[in-house]
C-alpha cells in the first residue's frame, strides 16, 4: 500500500489491499509474542509510515489503529477474527466456547506473550474474574516457565481487564491456528512488531503452527520487574538445549536449524 493514514487504494470501485510479494521465507523464528487480528493489521500499516522518535511512534501507531477501527474492512479481510481457530495441543482454545469456530468475528486479535511486554504498552496477567483483577496479585506471563500464555481481546476487552494488562491462560503445549476464510481472504499476524499477511491461493484452510524446540539462556538488564515478567529463577540451571518429547523430535529440531 501507500504511505499515509490510509493505505487502501480503490480498485473497480472498492478499497482494496495491494501487497508485496513475499521474500523466500526463512525455515523458523523466535517469538517474544505473536498476534493474529487488529494490532497485526496495525503494526503493517505503521511499518509504512515509521517516524523518527518514540512519541512519534506511538502517535502514528494511534493513528493507524484509529484509521483501522473507523474505515470500511478491505476486501481481503473478514469481519474480527472470523475464520481463525486455534488449537493449543489437544486442546481448543479459540473462539471460547465453540468448537465448531463460530464466532471469531466478535474478536479482534488472538495471540500469545513469551516476553511479558509487547510493543511497549501490553503486559498479561493470568486470567480471573473481575474482583481479582483489580484487588489481587495475579500470575504474570513468564518467559521461563515453559509455558504459552494465549489471550484473546474484543473491543471492549480494554475497560473489562482494565487497562492493557491483558488477560491470560497458560498452556503446555504449543499453538497451532487454522485459517478457513476462504478464496481471496486472509489475515495480519505479527512477531515482535514484523507484521505479515498470510492467504492461501486456492482458498483451501492453512496453518500456523508455534512450538517450543529451544531452551535460550537470557541476559536481565538492571530495569527488569519480576511484578511484571515474574521470579527469574525458575530452579533450574541457565542452559542453551534443543527441546522435544523424544530424542527423534530433539533431532528433528537439531537437523532443521544447524
């Protein structure tokens, strides 16, 4: 698209999304937090139109959002999140409470934090009901616990939570999300602020798939916060390893990377 407030540009008449063809992609990468749905979508735009500083930045960012929410939805994409489900293990996870995957477009965005800080402004906090949000201490998403820590948000999500600590559930298991939305849609995903546009030609359902297959040792700068990102001794020894159920899934990942 173009750079500007609204990337769109009109084709037979309607708004339309125009993209970059997609370099050779790369086998694997690291996620400090992942994101399918509105702040994707954001972050793609904002990539066009970077500034110069931090507050600049987070203005632009405003203004994309704000751009995103009172716009028409482009031709390429859905209403929400419709046509996305998400599985972690066995387990389903979204959209709540339908197994079938109705009701996705009553959400925005659907991701994960690794890193318990994303962009700047969001952090998560195990899930709980109202009166614990605001009158207890709650587990927040850590980065070595081994666990996924999935959130889903609606619109309105920001006055439930309050604020932008995001509400989370934590899984043992990796993520793998199933898009279904048909010949000419798709959807924005993000990774630490890399923003992408994933569709299938023919039409037909595909995947995303997020698992753990590395153990990295990490270095705390002097600002860390354990009431943000938790206890950084988790009990164990600081390792670099291949992670995996068995050694063949240990060797599969060894062969994919080295």
């Amino acid at each position: 698209g173009r750079r500007g407030r609204d990337p769109k540009v009109v084709v037979d008449g309607k708004p339309q999304l125009l993209m970059k063809e997609a370099g050779t992609p790369v086998p694997l990468f690291c996620c400090l937090y992942f994101s399918a749905g509105l702040a994707a979508y954001m972050v793609a735009r904002f990539q066009m139109n970077r500034r110069k500083t931090p507050l600049l930045n987070k203005l632009e960012y405003g203004r994309q959002g704000a751009g995103i929410l009172t716009e028409s939805v482009p031709a390429q994409l859905g209403t929400g999140l419709e046509g996305v489900q998400i599985r972690c293990g066995d387990k389903h996870y979204f959209p709540p409470h339908s197994e079938d995957g109705s009701g996705g477009e009553k959400y925005r965005e659907v991701g994960f934090l690794n890193i318990n800080w994303q962009a700047g402004i969001a952090n998560g906090s195990d899930r709980a009901p109202i009166c614990g949000r605001a009158c207890s201490t709650r587990e927040p998403a850590k980065f070595n616990d081994g666990k996924i820590d999935m959130y889903r948000l609606k619109l309105r999500s920001v006055v439930k939570n309050p604020g932008f600590r995001i509400q989370t559930d934590k899984h043992d298991d990796g993520m793998t999300m199933t898009f279904s939305g048909g010949r000419g849609k798709g959807i924005f995903f993000q990774w630490d602020g890399e923003a992408r546009f994933a569709f299938s030609p023919t039409g037909e359902p595909f995947q995303l798939n997020v698992q753990k297959i590395l153990n990295l040792p990490v270095v705390l700068g002097p600002r860390y916060d354990p009431r943000v990102t938790g206890d950084p001794h988790n009990g164990r020894e600081a390792f670099f390893g291949f992670e995996g159920a068995t050694p063949e899934r240990r060797a599969a990942v060894r062969e994919r990377i080295v």
